[in-house]
C-alpha cells in the first residue's frame, strides 16, 4: 500500500477518516501551473481537494507513464522550438511513501514535443512520440532503456516514417502520437497522425538490446486519407483494439492478433447530420471492460461511451455529454468506477463526473476544479 487512510476536520470539530486516492495531474506550464500536481481524491464524495500535496516543478509534462510497482513516473517534456525550453526531454521521478516527487534522472528525448510514452511489458524501455509540430526535423519514436532505480539511460534507438501530405497544413511530415504496447508485449503499435497509418514493430530485446525494435512482418495498418490516428487501446481479453482518429473524428474498431490488426466497424463521433470541427483524442475502457468511452474535441468537446459486444468487440452507442469545458485533453476514472474525471486545457478545469458503475450512464458534475491548463490525470493506488 502506497498510501492510507487520512484524518480530516469535520465541521464539528471531531476527525472523520475516509477513503482518499491519490491524483497526479500533468500539465503545460506556459501559464500559472509549474509542473507535476499530488492531490488527494475524496473517493465518496467526488471532490479534489483544493490544496496540493506535492508540486514537482517540470516544463510541460504532458504526459505521465506510472511504473507498475508505482515507484517512479516517467514525465514527457513536451518542448520544442517557442518554448522556454527548446529541448524535448523525458524525466523520471521517484515516488516515496508519502507521495513527495523527487527527481531521479533526465535525458533528451531526441525530437520536439514529446507528447506521448509507454513502458515495454518487462519495464525495460520507455517508448517516446515525438509529435514534432513543425516539418523539419519531423516526428520520430525514441527507445530509451530503464536502468535500475529508474534511471534512464539515452536514447538508443530512433524510428521515423514518411508523412502521407493529404493535409497540407497538419501532414507535411509525419507525426507519432503514441506507442502502444500490444497484451502480450510482442509488438508495439505507433499511430502516426501525419503518415494516416499505424505502423507495426516487433519488440525483441534479447535479440539487440539496443535496437530492440524491427519492423513487424505486417508493418503497417493503412487508414482513410487525411483521417490523423492518435490513439489505441487494447480490450481487455486482447482480441480487439480502438482507435481514434483525430482529424476524421471517427473511431475505428479492430480485430487483433498475433501482431495484425484488422479492420471491422468504423464509427463517426460527430451527431449525425450535425456540422463542426472534429478532434477525436483521448481513448479509454471503464474499469470492467465493458464500455469505451472517447473525447471528440474541436467545436464538439463531447465524451461519447459505447457498449462493447464480448463476443465481437463492436461498438454500440449508448450516450453523450459534454465535457463541461474546452479541449478535453485526457480523461481517467477514479477506482471505484463511480467518477470520469476529465482534463478540460483549455477551460483550465478539471471537471469531475458521476458515473453509475453498473450502466457505464454519465450523470452530473460533481466539481469543476480550477486547474490552469491540464493535460494528464493518473490515480496512484492506494
């Protein structure tokens, strides 16, 4: 157990103990926030409490990858050229006892704007997206080993592709926007948003330690012209993936296997008939596997929740609301199920929402916490 049980001043006077989680907010830092956030988390009543426990000063930690052992979180820089820091780079930080963040190790991260990473299934590397918003040098996947106690060693490894240009403003050169490890650890999967393709590598690390990835025998997955992949998540029994596509703002529903993935059903996140800017991004199941839920960002700042057919792994859709704020970045759910906590970056709000654990139904906002620009919400266990 990482944390406990806290003691707080009722408003009689006494001490009431209840049950607390613990949330680490990522951020951009260009405004008020400064980094890495702690807060504590009111499991019963839906609330974070207004002060934090920790600040870890960081530039732009956009994104947060947790170890398994909850010991360290791997942090992405997301710098790049206008920034106070021109420099993308990939911090870790040790997480004791208490919570406090202390950092550990830094390195490069060998491209701009880092925006997404994931650990390899043994915690041996950290699998880097450098989006790159401009053109020149272009997006690249960076490998970088995990040494003992959470050092990182640098990069060793670069992977990059040819962009598709469908889109003369966002396709011009390719861009990475995560890497997605497949269940059993055999493949890693990287939607390019630039390149309208997931491409496929092996991952075989007592091969080359130090170039552990190959292109798979089946390298890539092709999408429709100008549709921007983003982001991939596995089912749970692992026979099927989903994912968002960005500037489509569709979701696109895979059968999975042995390192392949094939198209089945493809959904549109727009109502029907309705006009506006699409943004499909952030991808998630609820805790029990049986709902997808996915932000569709732009003029729309919706969350949409589908049922998942067991058998098949389609998508049926069962509802929408909206996120209560603009540009939805990520969203979590807190460990009882009963909470979608969702990341607004531009309305500097994270917004908590009831959720009934048994029907997957979003109900109403229970807080709108005043945060200056949110990017990435991570419970720790407690």
């Amino acid at each position: 157990m990482l944390f406990g049980l806290f003691a707080l001043a009722s408003s009689g006077g006494g001490a009431d103990t209840i049950s607390a989680s613990h949330l680490l907010v990522g951020s951009y830092t260009q405004g008020k926030s400064k980094g890495i956030y702690l807060y504590r988390f009111d499991e019963s009543a839906g609330h974070i409490f207004p002060m934090p426990l920790v600040v870890a000063k960081a530039e732009n930690p956009s994104w947060l990858t947790l170890s398994t052992d909850q010991r360290y979180v791997y942090a992405v820089d997301e710098n790049g050229p206008g920034q106070r820091d021109v420099v993308g780079r990939v911090t870790c930080f040790g997480i004791d006892r208490s919570g406090r963040l202390r950092q550990i190790s830094q390195v490069k991260s060998l491209g701009d704007e880092p925006t997404y990473a994931s650990l390899s299934i043994d915690g041996k590397y950290l699998f880097v997206a450098n989006y790159s918003v401009h053109a020149d040098p272009g997006s690249t996947l960076a490998i970088i080993p995990v040494g003992k106690a959470g050092v990182l060693q640098p990069v060793t490894q670069i992977k990059t592709q040819r962009a598709s240009q469908v889109d003369p403003e966002r396709q011009m050169s390719p861009h990475i926007h995560s890497a997605v490890s497949s269940p059993d650890g055999r493949f890693l999967f990287t939607p390019d948003l630039g390149a309208d393709k997931v491409y496929v590598y092996r991952y075989d690390p007592i091969a080359n330690a130090e170039q552990p990835l190959t292109a798979a025998p089946v390298p890539f997955i092709e999408l429709p012209p100008g549709s921007g992949p983003r982001h991939l998540v596995f089912s749970k029994d692992g026979k099927h993936a989903y994912l968002t596509l960005e500037m489509a703002g569709s979701i696109v529903v895979f059968d999975y296997g042995d390192g392949q993935l094939h198209q089945v059903q493809m959904l549109a996140m727009a109502p029907e008939g309705v006009k506006g800017t699409e943004g499909g991004g952030a991808i998630h199941l609820s805790p029990d596997g049986r709902l997808l839920y996915a932000t569709n960002r732009g003029s729309f700042n919706e969350l949409l929740a589908y049922r998942v057919d067991p058998a098949s792994g389609r998508l049926t859709p069962t509802a929408r609301r909206s996120t209560e704020g603009r540009e939805p970045r990520e969203f979590t759910f807190d460990a009882t199920g009963r909470y979608l906590l969702v990341a607004n970056q531009f309305s500097n709000t994270i917004v908590v929402i009831a959720r009934d654990p048994e029907t997957g139904h979003l109900g109403k906002v229970v807080q709108s916490f005043a945060f200056d620009s949110p990017s990435y919400l991570q419970f720790l266990k407690d």
